[in-house]
C-alpha cells in the first residue's frame, strides 16, 4: 500500500512537470520560427539544414528538455500503471512495458537529433535515407505510447469526473496521434492533448495518492 502510494505521489508530481517542461518546448519552438514543427517529424533536408544553421543552440536546448521531458513523462506513466494496479496487474505491467518502450525510442531519437545539432557526420546526417531512419524511429515511438495510453484507457479505474475525463483524453489522444502520422497540421493537436492528458493524469494520480493517506 505505501509503495503504490509513493508511486502515485511521484508520478503526479512528474505528469505536471513533464507539462511544465512541454510548455517550455513550445516556447523554445517559437524561438525558431515556424519551420521548428520541421524537427517533430522532419521529412526536408534543405529544411533541416536551414533550421541546424540558423537555430542551431535553440535546436540544442530543445533535444536537452525533450530528454528531460522524457525522464518526466516515463514517471508519469508509472502514476497511471500504479491507478489501474488495483484492477489488473497484468494489463498495467504490459502497459508500462510499451510506456518504457516509447521512452527508449525518444532517447534514439533525441540523439539522431543531437547528432544532427553538433554536425557529426556532416552531410550524411541529412540524405534522404538519414531522415528516413529518423522517421521510422518516430513513428515507432508513437506507436508504442499509443498501445501504452490505450491499455491504461481499457484498466482506469473510473470513479467520477476527472477519471472519466482522462480515460477519454487517453482514448482521444491515441486516435488523434495516429491521424497525425498523415496529416502533418493534426500533430498541434496531438501536442495539446499530451499536455492535457499531463496534467490531468497528474492531478488524477496525485488526488489517489493523497485519498490513500486519508485512508491511513
């Protein structure tokens, strides 16, 4: 029981820090203009090359808070394996292994990124084929945190409001997220429904916490 509880603490306290370093992201992102959206899912060297010359230390401070980020949101995931526990064990265990799988691929790609950044290998970075490996890394990465997103939607224990509310967003965000592979414009989206699903998902998992030590 104090364990769950410590976990739930934490990973509350982490979902609403992995939104405040994803609301520090957007406002770097707007440091470098509107080609910085090119960096989500790029897919135009001449772009990129653009962006690494011009940007170059604002690039850098992005790929820096995304792996915080990532630090962050991997707790944050840990809150919501720790909410459906008490419904299945199992369903939350393979949840957190897609969730811990998306946190490896966003370090894979954050260091393609960083590669980039510093101009390891020059021009081979940005050919064709390099963006294309990034890409699929991308792809992988959100695909898995859909699978995570969606099971912990299925095992959520829905008691009122807010938990209904973001099993919803959980739902919506895997659906939304997907879309946003062919449609480049719905990613916005995507990002604010992570935020949203940050926050509520926090405040979820830190109120269970806090009810626990009521019940003590």
């Amino acid at each position: 029981m104090a364990e769950r509880q410590h976990i739930l603490r934490w990973g509350g306290a982490c979902g609403l820090l992995a939104a405040l370093i994803l609301t520090a992201m957007m406002v770097v992102g707007l440091a470098a203009g509107p080609n910085s959206t090119e960096m989500l899912q790029p897919t135009d060297p001449a772009k990129i090359s653009d962006l690494l010359s011009g940007y170059g230390s604002v690039v850098k401070a992005s790929i820096v808070l995304d792996d915080l980020f990532v630090l962050a949101y991997t707790g944050a995931f840990l809150g919501l394996a720790a909410l459906v526990w008490p419904r299945s064990r199992w369903l939350a265990g393979i949840a957190m292994v897609f969730a811990l799988a998306t946190a490896v691929l966003d370090f894979a790609e954050n260091a393609r990124l960083m590669t980039m950044a510093l101009g390891i290998g020059s021009e081979a970075n940005l050919t064709g084929s390099a963006l294309r490996e990034f890409n699929i890394i991308t792809q992988l990465k959100y695909a898995a945190s859909h699978l995570a997103v969606f099971l912990f939607g299925v095992g959520l224990v829905r008691r009122d409001l807010l938990s209904w509310t973001v099993t919803a967003f959980l739902f919506t965000f895997a659906v939304v997220s997907t879309i946003a592979f062919a449609y480049s414009a719905v990613g916005l989206v995507r990002i604010l429904l992570m935020w949203l699903l940050l926050v509520l998902g926090g405040w979820l998992a830190w109120r269970e916490s806090k009810t626990m030590e009521g019940e003590h």
